[in-house]
C-alpha cells in the first residue's frame, strides 16, 4: 500500500476569486475548489493538485529543462526556498523563479537550463510567461469543463 502525504493547499495568498474571477489568479484553482477545500478528502485534494502540477509541468518544461535534479533540490534548499518536495521537479523551478529570478545569474548554478527558443529572455518573463500560461490552462480547463456544467 502506497501513503501519500497529506495534500496541502495550494494557496499561495494572493487570491481573486473574492473579486468574482472563476479561476485563482495565485493559485489557479476554481472558486468552487477554493470555497471548498477545508470539507474535500485526501482523495478530492490529490485529484486537484495533481491537475495543478500536471499543468505547471507542461508550462515550464516548455521553457526550462532541468539537467540536475539533484542540484536543483540541493540549491532550493540552501536558499531556503519553500517548495513541496513531493512535487515535480519543474514546480520546484517555478517556486523558485517565484523567490528569485531577477537574482539568478546562472541557471547552471541551479541544474537548469532554458530551452533554446527561450535563451534570448530575461528570467522575470519567463517566471511571468509560466504564470500566464499556468493561468491561461486553467481557464481552459474551467471554460471547457466545469462552466457548462454550472449552465444547467
């Protein structure tokens, strides 16, 4: 039997579903999922992050490849940077483009490297790219699949 980690939120306290977006400009969660986290299971909470991770995934892995993962961890835990450690590793990068990327010099330094369409960008637009994008599938997502549903 595998034990799984309780699920955290994934709230990052900069929350606009107050404000009447659908989708969580901090975290990308729908306002159903944010009103409801305390009441969901271990199992509605997995189900949740994993989209999330699987989402952050594809965004940044379209930008920046990590070559040493080990490296990666080792730098983010020196810097202190909190992270979930039970995440892939490009949300680890993500947190921390989040913490510091207007002060990393070398990516090298981390055990990433930005893919070759992507060299010629400073890291605060790709940190900002990933957000958008990030936030762009999660609409789509909600648009596609949960909106219509709340149409009936």
């Amino acid at each position: 039997m595998v034990a799984f980690k309780p699920v955290k939120t994934p709230c990052v306290g900069i929350c606009s579903t107050g404000i009447g977006d659908s989708v969580c400009r901090g975290c990308k969660r729908f306002t159903h999922e944010v009103i409801h986290w305390n009441g969901y299971n271990e199992s509605q909470r997995r189900i949740i992050a994993q989209r999330l991770e699987s989402y952050l995934t594809q965004v940044v892995d379209n930008r920046i490849e990590v070559v040493d993962q080990a490296l990666l961890l080792a730098q983010i835990e020196h810097q202190q940077i909190q992270f979930k450690p039970e995440q892939p590793p490009q949300c680890w990068v993500f947190d921390l483009l989040r913490a510091g990327a207007s002060q990393i010099t070398s990516l090298a330094d981390y055990g990433i490297a930005l893919r070759r369409e992507w060299r010629d960008c400073a890291l605060t637009v790709i940190r900002d790219d990933i957000d958008k994008d990030f936030y762009a599938l999660s609409c789509a997502y909600y648009e596609r699949y949960i909106a219509p549903g709340l149409a009936e």
